[in-house]
C-alpha cells in the first residue's frame, strides 16, 4: 500500500465530505506530519491558532514543547506520525463538542488504519478517551481522566489487532500547569523503555 496516496485521498475526502461549520471559521485543514511508516502514532487534540495557520499539527508552543518531550523517549518527529481529532480549529480554542468528535474522528480512524502504528500515545483528555472509549465519540463517558490514566501501558483492539496505548498528558497542559513538566519528562522516558522492549 502506497501510504502518503492513501493519506492524500483521505484528506481529499476530508475537504469534499465533512459538513462542519469549524470549516468555515477556520483558515486551513490540519491534517497530520511525521514519517508514513512510524510504529508509533500521536494523538492531539484540536489544531491550535499557528496550526490553524500553518495547516500542520503541533506547530506552535506546544508543538515545541512536544519536539523536546519526544527527544526523552529517543523520537524525533522522523520516526513518530502526528495527527489531530479535530482536523479544524474550534474558536479560541474552545473544547471540542461531540458533535465535533463524531464528524472529525472517521478520518482520523483512515490515517490509524493507513499508518498502522504498533503504539497509539493519545494526549491530552479527548484523545484518550476517544482511544480508550472504543474509537467511538459515544464511548468517551465512561472513561476516567488523564491525570489517572496518563503513564500507563494500556491495550485496545484496533480491526483484528492489538495496539499498545500509552495515554500523556497534552504538552500544552504543562505551558499552564508547570508541576506537570516533570510527569510528561517521566511519561516520555517511560516510552522510550517501553519501545526498547
């Protein structure tokens, strides 16, 4: 499979299907970055304004943030795949609704199965939940929060396969929260002895 063809029809689908006023609020589609073949896969949030400028995910102080994060684990953006669960920028970037979550996460379920990657590392509340919920915008209630799930080798069942999940907290949740700096440091050195195994 030619995985940046299939990737580019996906964001194509994108850009003719998905009826979603963010669309026209927003400056750009924020589709993914990093390396097609990666066994480990990002998931963020929502595209912020610099994304929103950009069109690339994790570009503005968080996205910095990340860059250094990742070097704890041994990854660099050459061996990782970012994506959003929001492919739009929601104003003032407000939470995204569930509304929100249903129309964008299809998409990102195409570049899950495209990539193939053998670890998921969700960030942040919505991107855990919304892995660790069963891939469904419903099944987001019942799951617990970051702050107990964050640091911890977990599992979903992805089509026929198992994938390891290892949910972090957003890096631009330690922008605001300093104390958690150290959680997120700890959290990444954690998944770099997690893929040495």
């Amino acid at each position: 499979m030619d995985k940046i063809s299939e990737l580019e029809k996906t964001k194509g689908k994108i850009l003719q299907e998905l009826e979603c006023p963010l669309k026209a609020s927003a400056t750009n589609l924020v589709f993914g970055k990093g390396n097609v073949n990666a066994k480990v896969m990002i998931i963020g949030e929502a595209p912020g304004k610099n994304e929103d400028l950009q069109g690339i995910p994790f570009v503005g102080k968080a996205g910095k943030n990340l860059d250094e994060y990742l070097k704890f684990a041994n990854l660099s953006l050459e061996k990782v795949y970012i994506a959003n669960i929001l492919k739009y920028r929601p104003p003032q970037n407000r939470n995204p609704t569930n509304d929100e979550i249903a129309g964008h996460t299809p998409y990102l379920l195409e570049q899950i199965k495209i990539i193939s990657p053998d670890v998921l590392v969700p960030l942040g509340n919505f991107a855990a939940k919304f892995v660790l919920g069963g891939f469904s915008a419903g099944g987001m209630k019942n799951v617990e929060g970051i702050s107990k799930l964050h640091g911890q080798k977990l599992e979903v069942k992805f089509e026929s396969r198992k994938i390891l999940v290892y949910p972090m907290y957003h890096p631009a949740a330690a922008i605001y929260n300093r104390k958690l700096i150290e959680e997120l440091k700890s959290d990444f050195v954690q998944l770099g002895k997690i893929l040495k195994q």
